[in-house]
C-alpha cells in the first residue's frame, strides 16, 4: 500500500510539474509586445524632419543640398547620440564616373556589445526616370518618401533614445548613394545589380568600427506613404527570418497589422543585401513593396514629395522599431 501511494505521488509531481512546465512555454510564446514601455515617438517631429530634408532640394550626390542636408543630419544627430562618425568615400557610378559619398553613422550607449543596427539612405535618386511623363526622366526627385522617410523615423527615434536609456546598444547608419542606379533610359545593364547601394557596399566591407557587430539589423525603405503596405521581402527572409517574424509580431501586436501583412514577396535589391552578405550582420527591409510586386505609386517620379507622407505610417514605423530596441534585454 506504502508502494502504491509513493508511486501515485511520484506521478503527481511528474504531472504538476508538467503542467507548470507547459503553461511557461505558452506564456513565452504567447507573450505580448502591446504593454511594453516605450518613449512616445512623435509624429509631428517625424514628419517635420522628413520635411526639412525635402526642403533642402533633391539630394543628388555632389550637390549643394546633398553637402547642406548631410551638415544638418550630423549636426542633428550630434545633440542625441554618443558619437557621430562621418565616412566619406569614393565609388563608381553604373557609368563609371566616380563619385563622393558620406555615410552617417551615430552610436547610442557605447558600452554595451549587444548592439542592434538601424539605417535608411539619405541621398534622393538623380532621376525620375518612372515618372508617367518622358520629360521627367532625366530631372532629380525630392525623395520624400525614397529616402526621407527613413531618415525622418531614425531622427525621431534618436530623440527618443536619448530621452529613456537602452540596456542594448544602438546604431543608426545613414547610407549614401544607394539610390543612383543605372536609369531606366540608359543603355546599360549591371546584371548583379551593384549600380545600386553604392554607400551600403561601401561601409559593409570597411565598417566604422573594425570588425563592428550587430547581433541584427533593420533597414527602412519608402515608410512614409498612407496606408503602406510592407511585405515579408524574400531576402530579408532569407537571411533573416526570426527577425523579420519578431518584427511583424511587434507590429501586430501594437495595431498595425494592416500595414504589416504576412504575404512573401520577391527580393529587392536594397541596403540590406550588402549588409548580410558583406558585413554578416542579419538585417531585413521595411519596404513599401506590395504583393503584385511594385513599391509606392510615385516611386521615382516628381511626385515623391511631402504630400505622400503619412503622420500614421511613420508613427507605425518608428514604434515598432522602438519596442524591438526597450524589449530587449
Ligand atoms: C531596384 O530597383 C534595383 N532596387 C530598389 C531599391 C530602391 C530604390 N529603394 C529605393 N529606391
Ligand atoms: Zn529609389
């Protein structure tokens, strides 16, 4: 009998702790992103940045907006972070002509090793060369949403960082000449497509620090317009799939889940490709790239101005990105 009501006890234990067992891992999987603290991101200071970028003109490469806007984004970004590396360089256009570029790299909480990366390109393509009229092609686009709205998010964000510390270190990287690929209108076709990310190529293989590490990485790309739509992108999911799945959690779980859909789309040749290839870091892309496979209706036209920006669809954005940084531990 003494036997019996051992094994019946020993059976107990083995179902109690069982169950307690089960019921942790449901809650780690279940756990929810909606009531983690962050500081508020603020869309008006957002959408002013995106503004006074689009202010300064196109940022063609060389140009005296470009040198203006780069001045203003260190300056800007020099008031909220530890440091503020400029990397200047030298590429080659898809024609061969070279080129000066400048990345932007600002560094929060220094100390920490487990750091996350964030970046967004910064120069406005030299072209609209998609623009519906042909008169267009060769004239330079505002980038208001190709370019600004990144870097608007990111400056917002900077504010942010700056307001509540982070246990995790952050960088934030604005790379140059990402947008001048070989125009439509030209001749020429680079079938690797190196033409593009000319500033992403570059920093990835001579990174500001020596042998920097992010444990990952996260590139915006056309976040501003109204009702977005950003696709789970095969590269992204290629290199980074519990990334991109974290992320689209985060979103769903604070609300966005119609700007965050779950439909996998075709690769794009951005930033990102360059960053997991080259510097190894796994980064995915928020892109504005919808399931028929076309970015936002005025991508690479004149219409790329303010008027395609969206309070909303930056707020979505930079407060996804902000809860990925403050539920990090
Ligand atoms: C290509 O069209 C080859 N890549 C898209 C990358 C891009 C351009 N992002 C913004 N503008
Ligand atoms: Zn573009």
């Amino acid at each position: 009998m003494k036997k019996y009501c051992f094994i019946i006890v020993i059976a107990l234990v083995f179902v109690f702790v069982g169950c307690k067992d089960k019921k942790q891992k449901e809650n780690k999987s279940e756990f929810s992103y909606s009531k983690v603290e962050v500081p508020s991101f603020n869309a008006d200071s957002a959408y002013a940045y995106v503004k006074t970028q689009c202010d300064f003109g196109p940022r063609v490469p060389e140009s005296k907006a470009h040198k203006a806007c780069g001045d203003y984004l260190v300056s800007f970004l020099r008031q909220y972070a530890d440091t503020v590396i400029e990397q200047n360089f030298s590429s080659k256009l898809y024609n061969g002509k070279a080129v000066k570029g400048r990345n932007i790299i600002a560094s929060f909480n220094l100390k920490s090793t487990d750091r996350t990366l964030f970046a967004a390109h910064w120069d406005s393509r030299a072209w609209a060369d998609n623009d519906p009229d042909e008169k267009n092609h060769k004239t330079p686009i505002i980038g208001a949403n190709d370019g600004a709205s990144g870097v608007g998010v990111l400056m917002e964000m900077a504010r942010c960082l700056k307001l509540k510390t982070t246990t995790i270190g952050v960088d934030i990287i604005f790379f140059d000449l990402e947008d001048q690929g070989t125009p439509e209108w030209d001749e020429s076709d680079i079938e690797d497509q190196s033409d593009w990310c000319l500033g992403s190529q570059y920093w990835s293989k001579n990174t500001h620090i020596p042998f920097y590490q992010a444990k990952y990485g996260i590139l915006l790309d056309m976040v501003g317009y109204t009702n977005p739509c950003f696709t789970k992108e095969r590269q992204s999911m290629y290199y980074a799939s519990s990334i991109m799945n974290k992320i689209w959690k985060i979103a769903h779980d604070r609300g966005y889940s119609s700007f965050f859909l779950n439909d996998e789309t075709g690769g794009v040749m951005d930033d990102h490709i360059w960053v997991n290839q080259n510097a190894k870091i796994p980064m995915i892309d928020i892109v504005q790239y919808d399931p028929a496979g076309s970015f936002f209706p005025y991508w690479h036209t004149i219409k790329d101005d303010i008027n395609c920006i969206s309070k909303n669809t930056l707020r979505a954005v930079g407060d996804v990105c902000l809860v990925a940084i403050y539920s990090a531990s």
